[in-house]
C-alpha cells in the first residue's frame, strides 16, 4: 500500500541506512495515502493489538511492554474515534501515522510493535478485516430494501399493471409479483457477498514482506483473536493477491447494475406519461427554473452512480493485471476505488430503501393501463391449444385477430363468437367470455405465476428467506465484535 517498511519509520524521516538523502518532497505528496486509508484505522489497530498481544505470548517482548502498546492503541483508536486525531500526510499513510503518534504517547517502547511484522501482512489483514465489515455491511443494506419491497408487495397484491418486454406491454401483472422479481434479484447480490466472505476466512499476519518470519510467531493465535478461521497457507500470495477485493467490487457493481434498473422503472412510471407513481417530496427534487417540476432526482443519481462503480471495478482489474509476485506499489491504487464503491453501494441502498418505501402508488392508473384487450392475446392464442390446436397454428390465428382489430379500429375483448371462428373454427366462445383479466391471472397457477395463491406463496417463502437472513447477519456481526 505504501513504501515497503525498510524506507521509512514512524517520524517520516529515513528508515534505517539504507538511504542517505531524505524522500523529495513532491514524492511524498503524490506516494501519500493517508487522506483514503485512514478508513482502514480501526482495523489496523485491531491487528496492532492481536500482534502485540501475540508477541507477549511468545516471550518475543516484556508483559509490561505488551500492556503499553494495547493501552497506547486503544488511546490513539479513541483519538481516532473522537475526532481529535491530528493525521499528517508527511507520515504517508494510517500505518505511520498511528505508530508516530504512538510512540508520542508511549516512547520508545512503541518501536516493539512491528516486530515479525511487515507493512505488506499488515495491510493485508487490515484489508481483510475491512472486506469481511464491508460484506456485511452489504448484506445488511440489501436486507432492508428487500424487506421494504416485501412490505409493499403485500399491500399490492390486487394491484394490477402491465408487465412489460421491449418497454412495450405485454401481459398484465400484479404488482407484488412485479416487486418479488427485484427482492430475488437482491437475494442474488446478496448470495454474493456471503460467498464472497468464504475466502476472507485466512489471517494474513505472519505472513512478514515476502517470506514470513525467523521469529517463533503464533500465527493461529493471532488469527483466531482476529476472528479468522487460520492462517494464510503462502506468504507470497498473502501479501500481493488482491482478488478478492476484485470479486467484491464485482459484486457491488452487479448490485449496482440491477439498483439502476429499479432505478430506472421509477423514473420512468413517475413520468406524467405513465404516472404510476409518485415519489415523496422527500426523495425528490424541483427545478431552478420550471415551478411545476418534482424530479426523480435519487433514482437517477443511482442510476449514475452504477457507472462509477463499474469503473472502480474496472480501474482495480486493470491496475492488477501485468503485475508479478509479489508486493508492488501499484497496489497502493486498490483502495480509493475499493472504499468509493462500497461507500456508493450503502448510499445507494439506503436511499433506494427510503425511496421504495414512501412513494405513493397510482392504482388506477396502473388498472387503466393493463385494461387493454390486446394484452390477452396470448390467453387466446392457448385457448386454441386447450382445444387441440398446434401453438403455431394457433398463434398464426391470434395474430390475424390482432391485425384485424389495430386495421379496423376494432376492440379485442368485444369481437364475438363468430368473428373468432372466421379466423379459426375452433374457438369455443366469443372473447367477452374468454378473455378477463382477473381469470387470467388466476390461470397461472404454476410456481412463479401470477395467480394470487402464488404470488401469496412467494411472498411467504421470501419473508422467511428474509427473517433467516436477518437472523444469519445478527449472528455474522456478533462474531465479528
């Protein structure tokens, strides 16, 4: 993440005697991390404590020694906390910056901590630890706005709209089922980031710059204070793989992806062209200049921000791909990208979430739109095949039908028995008494139909999948504190 550990120290001065001519200026300015990874602070003095506590274990440092460093960390980690950390970009990144100030607190004594311990295992716990919070955390944003659609799907079950294919009505829906469509693909993304969290299971302290340690360290030890399952079976990889990070910010993205599509419909159906919807004042905005305008404003900025996430996710895989084992400072370039589309994902959830849940919608409207005979066609065209009719030959019929009623003006649901049978001699009714929407939807009794038993069905199981999953992330975040 930042210059290997035998280049500088703790003062942000020179490391050692190595070098004998201090780090240029404008150098330090553009190797500077600290002012993005200061987000990895908590996570770095938790790794700070387990390591030195470690250490005492194995008699690598005095029990008085060990007692100062965790009571120094645990004063800088509430300085930290408080706000009243004073961070210096001189000191390059979180690392340095913690040990200096440290040092200021408890003396020479501080200059223990990094025994057996390099920059490289170091960052690679910390960001471990941060991947393991950000997954949860995931997890959890996700869990809300499914419950929120779970909560509006079951006001809506006799809400009727058109289903849509090309943006152009199709079938008429209900509107739960409409909604569960989007809390299983949430449950997707969600699926992913517990999948994800499988392969952040290892410590990489221990681990040293490359090789590990000629030191008599307990890397199970420190692992399982960490909250790891074990260590980290191969230094090399340990301290230059970055791939799950990638897999992580894939999985954001994606879920960013199917956000924006959300996103999308609800610009489109509070359009006054479909009106289906109207979002709260609260979560929208007005012009500077038109009066009338109430805009989509959150919807649309989700929409946006799903292409900035995609080129974090793109930016990290391209920065990763001609480097060889095994540290690099390239890697430096891993976490603003990392900490932006993590950041955007909880944003987006949570106003997506707020979004959902307070917008009024126009059922009327939505009725009025899927009243058109025409999106029964295909309940004719099957009627034919209830009779015997091959679907082709039958869909051949209903087209004709189709192009009869757009040429002549004519109301599907009104042309009678006879009309039909001109087109086909197998039809057993008039469409008054074949097509209704209500009869329609309650044909499609099948598992993931849209009949009302169903959908009612659906919806049950998502509630319980839901209650588990709340149930499994209470459980992840009480083993992780």
């Amino acid at each position: 993440m930042t210059q290997s550990e035998d280049q500088k120290g703790a003062s942000g001065k020179l490391w050692g005697g190595r070098f004998s001519a201090q780090t240029n200026p404008t150098v330090e300015r553009f190797s500077a991390s600290v002012h993005f990874d200061r987000a990895l602070a908590r996570y770095d003095i938790r790794g700070s404590i387990a390591h030195a506590r470690m250490l005492g274990a194995q008699n690598l440092i005095p029990a008085a020694d060990v007692d100062s460093l965790v009571g120094g960390l645990e004063a800088v980690a509430q300085e930290i906390e408080e706000g009243s950390f004073s961070f210096d970009p001189a000191l390059e990144d979180i690392h340095m910056n913690i040990e200096a100030r440290l040092r200021e607190r408890i003396g020479p004594v501080a200059g223990r901590l990094h025994t057996g311990r390099s920059r490289n295992d170091q960052v690679a716990t910390d960001l471990a630890l941060y991947l393991r919070d950000a997954c949860l955390s995931a997890r959890q944003g996700i869990l809300d706005l499914r419950q929120v659609l779970a909560e509006r799907a079951a006001e809506h079950i006799d809400t009727v709209l058109p289903g849509y294919t090309h943006l152009q009505r199709a079938q008429p829906v209900r509107l739960a089922h409409h909604w569960l469509a989007f809390i299983e693909v949430l449950g997707r993304d969600a699926e992913r980031f517990a999948d994800a969290s499988t392969r952040l299971v290892a410590c990489p302290l221990g681990s040293g710059a490359i090789a590990g340690s000629t030191l008599p360290l307990d890397r199970a030890a420190t692992a399982h204070a960490l909250g790891f399952e074990r260590p980290t079976r191969n230094s090399m990889d340990t301290v230059s793989s970055r791939d799950v990070a990638v897999e992580i910010m894939s999985a954001a993205a994606i879920c960013m992806i199917n956000l924006s599509r959300l996103s999308e419909e609800l610009v489109i159906w509070s359009s006054t062209e479909f009106g289906f919807v109207e979002l709260a004042d609260a979560y929208s905005t007005g012009s500077s200049l038109m009066p009338q305008k109430k805009n989509p404003d959150v919807p649309e900025l989700v929409r946006g921000k799903s292409g900035r996430s995609i080129g974090n996710l793109v930016s990290l895989m391209t920065t990763l791909k001609g480097l060889p084992l095994t540290y690099n400072r390239d890697m430096q370039e891993d976490k603003e990208p990392l900490f932006d589309s993590m950041a955007t994902l909880a944003d987006s959830l949570e106003v997506m979430a707020g979004t959902v849940a307070t917008l009024q919608v126009n059922t009327a409207q939505m009725a009025l739109a899927a009243a058109d005979p025409m999106l029964l066609a295909t309940d004719l065209a099957e009627v034919l095949v209830v009779e015997g009719v091959p679907f082709r030959e039958a869909h051949e019929a209903v087209g004709q039908i189709v192009a009869h009623c757009v040429g002549g003006g004519h109301d599907l649901g009104t042309l009678d028995h006879a009309t039909l049978r001109g087109f086909h001699e197998a039809f057993p009714a008039g469409a008054p008494e074949l097509l209704d929407i209500e009869r329609s939807f309650e044909a499609r009794s099948l598992i993931g139909g849209t009949a009302k038993r169903s959908v009612l069905s659906a919806l049950d199981e998502i509630r319980q999948a839901l209650d588990s999953e709340a149930q499994a992330l209470e459980s992840a975040s009480r083993e992780d504190r």
